[in-house]
C-alpha cells in the first residue's frame, strides 16, 4: 500500500482526500499528521503550507502532488528547481473532468479561436480567497497558447481583461475576458466561451463535490510515485498530452 500525507488536515479538500483514502484499494492515510515517514505527500493548502511540504519532500526524497494555487513566480521557480531532485505533480485542478475541458478547449480554440471572442467564467465558494481561480487562469493560457501570435503574442498577460467597468470601449480582438463570482457553498464551476458572429460554442464544467478533486488528486500520488524526478501535470497522469 502506497502511504500518502496530507497537509491542513481539517481543510475542506484534506476532509475529501481523508474520506476518498479511506475507500482506497491502493493507498493509506499516514495516520500521525506530523510524521515524516510516508511515499507521496499531497497538498491542498496554502502557500506557506506548501512550501513546507516542498522543503520536507526534498530533504526525504519523496513525491509530491501539489493542488494549491496562487503561486507567485518566484516560488513557482522553486517548485521548478525542486523537480529536478523529486518527482512533482503541479495542476490547478486535479479533476478529471476538468483537465477534459483542458483539453476540448485547446481544440476549440485552435478551431475557433481566430474569429472568435473568448470569454472565461468561474464560480467559487464565498472563502476562496484568490481570484480568479488558477484553473480560469490556466483555461486563459491555453486559449493564449492556441491563438498563438495572430494578434500580437501569446503572452496571457497581454490578453486578459479581468475587469469591465463603465465605458470600456469596444473588445479588443484577441482578449480574453475573465469572470469571476464568489457565492455560497459552490465547489467550482468553469466555463469557456466562443462567440462569433451567428454562432456561440460553450464549454463547462460544474463539480458538485470536492471528491472528484480528491480522487484526482490520489490518481496522480499513484501515478507519480514511480517517475522519475520532474514536474508534471495532470494531462502527463491522463496521458492526455498524447492526443491529438
């Protein structure tokens, strides 16, 4: 059986995990949440937090599954450098069906892109702290990545629009606009627009509970502990990079 740590065992996603590494076949909760002894550490915390799972994992020379977001780039390097000594998962969103939607975007914007308007939106439980969410920004940089330079770079930075406000003009072809809303209790909703003139394609994903995320995340943790050092992502663990 394949030991796996949590970090912020009281956090809503360490409860999911706590809950799904229960049912599991494969993989066992380290029982003492201090321990040091484990095969794979998941991280679904903050940046402090992760930073410490990243120092414990390089000093044991253990595997790490990394779910947090809001990473600057400094640490973002970091984690980068790390990955040449331990093997590394880092995705915004370990759902499965999210990293489709990855995908399908990709496609569609490779299509559709060129003509189209892109509009990105997401929905959050009223705690989220950051905004908008690393998966409506890494939905940004895949549209970026497919539009390529057809209006003046793939750089997100240069295309996004976060926020719209009075008399903004009209859109700037080749943007992509960002939504963001923070209600309730709502685990993640994403949805990716396409608009063009006579037609408009949508793509969107909804989770309904924090397990899908967990099991995502416990699929990665098997999937990664026999790697080789190196960072990946969750399209590396779907194998999803392999298709066209």
């Amino acid at each position: 059986m394949l030991s796996v740590q949590l970090s912020g065992r009281s956090g809503r996603m360490a409860l999911a995990l706590t809950e799904v590494l229960s049912e599991s076949k494969k993989c066992t909760l380290v029982a003492d949440p201090q321990s040091t002894e484990f095969d794979v550490f998941i991280d679904f915390s903050t940046v402090a937090g992760t930073k410490t799972a990243l120092r414990m994992c390089l000093e044991k020379g253990k595997a790490l599954v990394i779910g947090t977001t809001g990473f600057d780039e400094t640490f973002l390097s970091d984690i980068s450098q790390a990955s040449r000594s331990i093997p590394i998962v880092l995705a915004p969103n370990m759902s499965v069906g999210v990293n489709v939607l990855f995908k399908l975007v990709e496609l569609a914007s490779g299509v559709l892109g060129e003509n189209s308007d892109i509009e990105i939106s997401e929905a959050h439980h009223q705690n989220k702290v950051d905004a908008p969410s690393g998966t409506a920004l890494k939905l940004g940089q895949i549209v970026a990545d497919a539009l390529g330079n057809d209006f003046g770079g793939s750089d997100l930075a240069s295309r996004a629009v976060f926020s719209r406000q009075g008399l903004t003009g009209e859109r700037v072809p080749g943007s992509i606009g960002f939504q963001s809303l923070r209600a309730g209790d709502i685990v993640g909703e994403h949805s990716v627009m396409l608009a063009s003139a006579g037609e408009r394609l949508e793509l969107v994903h909804k989770a309904s509970s924090r397990k899908n995320y967990a099991e995502g995340a416990l699929r990665a943790a098997v999937w990664l502990i026999d790697r080789e050092p190196g960072l990946y992502d969750m399209q590396d663990v779907l194998g999803l990079h392999k298709t066209a």
